[in-house]
C-alpha cells in the first residue's frame, strides 16, 4: 500500500509532531507521534505509527454501544519500579 504522508504540526515544549496520513482508498489520518531523535530514521518512526489497522479495522462490523455502559474489571498490578530493574 503506497500512502503519503505530511508532518502538519510540530510541538517543540511537548516533543510530538502530527503526521497526516493519505492513501488512495482511506480517509486521511492525522496521527500524534514523538518527534524523532537524532540517532532516529524519521521514516521508519513515520511508519511505525501509520494508521494501517486502523483503516482495516474500520471495514470491521463493529458492535452497539451505548454512552453510560459500565462495568468492573480485575487490572494486572504492574510490578514495582525494583522489581523490573532485577
């Protein structure tokens, strides 16, 4: 899939740019991402946040949702900043 892409917005203060995503077929995507680093290949963090599944998930059915649907869940606990440093 050939796509193009165009950096519309860069946010020094908040290091993350906005890149618009077009490709024929698709609705065009503008999607938040870290600006890249120096040592960083700028297409290849392009590409890593390209909305390809996104455009395929939305060919999906998707389900009936309602605003003010709740429910509970039982969360993993994340392991303490020591214990992933061991």
């Amino acid at each position: 899939m050939k796509c193009n892409y165009k950096i519309t917005e860069v946010d020094e203060p908040s290091d993350t740019m906005l890149v618009e995503y077009s490709c024929e077929g698709e609705e065009a995507v503008t999607v938040s991402m870290p600006i890249p680093r120096e040592d960083e290949d700028t297409e290849s963090l392009i590409e890593s946040y390209s909305p390809v599944v996104r455009w395929a998930e939305a060919k999906r059915a998707k389900r009936t949702m309602e605003a003010g649907t709740e429910g509970s869940l039982v969360l993993p606990t994340p392991a303490s900043t020591e214990e992933r440093v061991l």
